[in-house]
C-alpha cells in the first residue's frame, strides 16, 4: 500500500503509518533517552531511560496526531470528508477531499491544527507547574515532570513552526485563506502562499549551509533538510494550481478535434458496414449520420449487433442513430474540468461538442484534454504517448486528471456557468 500500514480508524478517518515513521520513531527515541541519561534524570537505570525515550517519542506523534485532528474535525464540521490522517517523517497529513467552499471556512480549518498545538502546550505547562510542588529528590517524579515539559515544549514548537505564513505549512493556508478574502480569488492566494512557501524554503537552505560553515557541525544538516522539503512542496502547490487555473480556463472548442466521420443517413446497415466498418484502418472511429444537411445523430456500432444480419439490408443508419440532443455532449465553451467530470461519468470514450446551432463542431477524448494541456504548460509528453492514451481511454498515472478536477467542484460553482446541456 505505497508503503504505508492502517493501524486503525478515529472518528471514521483512517489512521496510517508511513515507512519513513519508524526511522524518525527510532531517531526520536535515542536522541530522547540520551537526553535523559545526561540529566541524570533515571540514575544507572539505562532502560528506564530507553523506555522513556521511547514514550516520548510517541507523544510526539499523538501531539502531530491531535494536530492533524484538529485540521479533521474543523473540515468535517463544514462537511468536508476525510480520507486519512497519515504520519511520516516530517509529522502527519490530513487528507481532506476538497478546498472549503469559502475562505472564512479555509482559514478555520488551517488554524485549528497549531490551536490544539498550542492549547495541549499551554495545559501540559500549567500541568507541570502544578508538580513543581512534589518532592524534588523523587527520580520517577522529576522523570514525569520533565516528559510533561517536553511534550509542552514540541506541541509549543510544532504550533510556532506551523503558522509560519508559506505553503505546505498551516500560516501558509492561513496566508492563502487571508488573500482569497482580501482579493476574492482563490488561485492568488496560493500563488502568494506559495512563492512564500519557496522563500522561506531557501532561507532554511541556506541557514542550514550556513550553519554547518561556521560551525563545522552537520547538526544543521537538518534544516536544510526541511527547508528542501518546505521548498519542494510549496512547488508542488504552485504547479497544481496552474493546473487548475488551466482546467478553468481552457475551452472545448480549444481542444476538440474532427476526428470523426459523417455519413449518409440513408445507408442500410449492410452499404455503411462495407463502406466503413470494413475499409477503415483503425478502430474507435467515432461517426455520426446526417441527411438534408442536418444531422440526424450518433451512430454506436454495438447496436448494429443487436439487429439480425438478414435485417441489415432494409434497416438504415437513420433507424439506429441516437439523437444529439440524448447523446453525452457540452458545448463549445465548456471548461476542461467539466469535460474531464463527465467524460468519467460515462462509458464513452469521447464527448461530442455541439455547436450553438445544435450541430456537430467536433469531438473530445482524453488524449485531447492532455495533449491540451501538455501544449499549455510546455509538458514533455510524447504523440505516442497522446495515441495510447486516445486507444486505452485512460489518463497516465503522473496526471491525476479526475482527482485534480474533483477539487474543483467548489470553485466551478462558484465561478463558473455548467454549460453542458
């Protein structure tokens, strides 16, 4: 499963565990029981110290687990479904289906995580406080106390950490929510978010270099570490939204091809199979029948299966057709990301675009939405490549197409007319 193992389900959400989590559980738990060795906090009892590195560390990521939790329940109270809270290496995730409808409700869901951060650092503080009290030459009390301290002390740094104002961390959502609001758009506020995301991805760069110069210490190996990390997603963000933009943007009567043919409406069955069917090189011809200048519908070549042979010779293509008006279509200035919603909904390969005169412009498959959009964004994505996805009618594993376009839905309603018939 991508290298990660469900180990159960909170509040409906399922809960996973990423691969890389148990090298930084193992990571967390050394650094932790050296700690506590060298503060003489256990005395001559390593294991005790072990054990407590290793409690510790969990509580690290039960405090990242709140965390995420927190993001969850803000989503599931604005009716947002979860898909699952995952931790790794840098923390957790929360798989939230889709963007709020609002940015009052994005910013909400942002904050909520470094909130409970800071609300659990904030009641584990005023918990220590409260055992100051108890007798100080108690080695399991001041044991208890400083792991109370500590965990404070992560949920106090992980809150901080998170509202720094740059994508993928929260202040970055936060920042987006803030000029969606500010500027009515959605797609500026991440574009802001993220090239502050890639800013302050430098910056932890080149602290860490710097660090390291200085020092001669590889201990800011790992700020550089999660500046790469912070870079490399606020990246991501920003490609995905260019994306969408393009999904938004781009229109049927920019992408659809001719690609298909027009026939006689007066053919028997058995004349269109030996002048067509028969003759033509390739497969998943798309035709269509017209007669008087008019056309008279779409032909789908299984429902000549479902007449007798002997019949072929009286029934004509105009007895069989299906009428433009019952046949999956959208017209010409539908957006991409409506195409791409209701190509998925049907079994057809391709979509038939309608004039405004209720005529046939064109047709549309997936090797055309992604030959569209690879000439939008200058993709190196190869005609064979087009071909095989025109003849398989499935979008490749490296363009997620139909989950892109499902984050949409919101921001199509919103500012988008469905024009589809």
């Amino acid at each position: 499963m991508d290298g990660k193992w469900q180990i159960g389900c909170l509040l409906g959400i399922p809960l996973y565990l990423d691969s890389s989590w148990f090298f930084i559980l193992g990571l967390v738990t050394l650094v932790n029981s050296q700690e506590i060795t060298q503060l003489n906090l256990v005395g001559n009892l390593s294991w005790l110290a072990w054990v407590a590195g290793l409690i510790l560390a969990l509580f690290l990521f039960i405090s990242v687990l709140l965390h995420e939790l927190g993001h969850s329940l803000v989503a599931l109270s604005q009716g947002i479904s979860v898909n699952s809270i995952t931790l790794f290496l840098f923390g957790g995730v929360a798989a939230i289906e889709k963007e709020s409808e609002n940015p009052t409700g994005a910013f909400w869901v942002a904050i909520a995580g470094p909130l409970v951060s800071l609300g659990l650092s904030l009641c584990l503080f005023t918990l220590s406080s409260s055992l100051r009290s108890l007798n100080s030459s108690d080695t399991m009390g001041n044991l208890i106390r400083y792991m109370i301290e500590d965990t404070a002390r992560i949920n106090l740094v992980l809150g901080i950490f998170n509202l720094i104002p740059g994508l993928p961390l929260d202040g970055g959502q936060v920042l987006k929510a803030i000029v969606w609001k500010l500027k009515g758009d959605r797609f500026t506020g991440v574009r802001w978010a993220a090239a502050s995301g890639q800013l302050i991805g430098w910056l932890g760069i080149s602290f860490g270099l710097l660090l390291i110069l200085l020092t001669g210490s590889f201990s800011g190996l790992w700020i550089v570490f999660i500046g790469w990390f912070v870079r490399r997603n606020a990246e991501n963000y920003q490609r995905i939204t260019e994306l969408q933009e393009s999904l938004l943007t781009i229109k049927a009567a920019e992408i659809m091809t001719r690609e298909f043919r027009v026939v006689n409406a007066h053919l028997t069955l058995i004349q269109f199979a030996q002048d067509y069917l028969l003759s033509e090189l390739h497969d998943h011809i798309v035709y269509f029948a017209a007669s008087e200048g008019r056309y008279r519908g779409l032909i789908v070549i299984e429902d000549l299966q479902k007449i007798e042979r002997s019949q072929w010779d009286r029934v004509t293509v105009w007895d069989i057709v299906h009428p433009l008006h019952t046949i999956p279509s959208v017209v010409e200035k539908t957006p991409v990301v409506t195409i791409i919603e209701k190509l998925e909904a049907i079994q057809d390969r391709s979509l038939t675009v309608l004039s405004p005169a209720g005529a046939v412009a064109g047709i549309i498959d997936r090797g055309d939405i992604v030959k569209a959009i690879a000439t939008y964004h200058q993709l190196p994505i190869a005609d064979s490549e087009i071909k095989r996805i025109k003849e398989e009618g499935t979008y490749p594993n490296y363009l997620q197409l139909p989950a892109i376009a499902k984050t949409l839905e919101d921001v199509e309603a919103d500012g988008q007319e469905k024009l589809y018939p």
